[in-house]
C-alpha cells in the first residue's frame, strides 16, 4: 500500500489521482495493490518507484513522464 503526503501535491494531481473519475484514479488503485511500488511527492508533483528505480512522474497539468517502461505506465492514457 502507498501513503503519500499529499499537503504538497498539487491539487489538480490529487483530483486526478483519487475522484473516481480521475485520469490517474485506476493507476492509483493498481499502485494500491502492488508491494514493489513506493511513491514520494517532490516539488508538488507523484514521482512513483518501483524497487527503488524511478518509473514515472504524475504532475497535475503536465503530461505524465515515463521515465522506465513499466507494466503500470501502461495503464496510462496519453
């Protein structure tokens, strides 16, 4: 399971990634259910690890970055 400390996330993130209706809603949730997965809100954007190597960055306006190909990058609709 994933906490995050979301005081310093940005708020169109934090609608993205926990109304139902988020874009980000179902990575959230798989994210939720993955023990390899950690997550740390740096410079108000999801910066999203797995093993320790960064996989991706979720910000709230930008496009998200892949930084690694990932079977939870996947479920990402560009």
């Amino acid at each position: 399971m994933v906490d995050v400390d979301t005081a310093n996330m940005c708020s169109h993130l934090q609608k993205k990634l926990f109304e139902e209706d988020g874009m980000y809603h179902q990575l959230w949730l798989a994210m939720q259910n993955d023990p390899e997965i950690t997550a740390v809100v740096r410079s108000r954007q999801l910066h999203v690890y797995r093993n320790g190597k960064k996989i991706l960055v979720l910000a709230g306006k930008a496009a998200p970055k892949v930084i690694r190909e990932d079977r939870l990058c996947a479920q990402i609709i560009f």
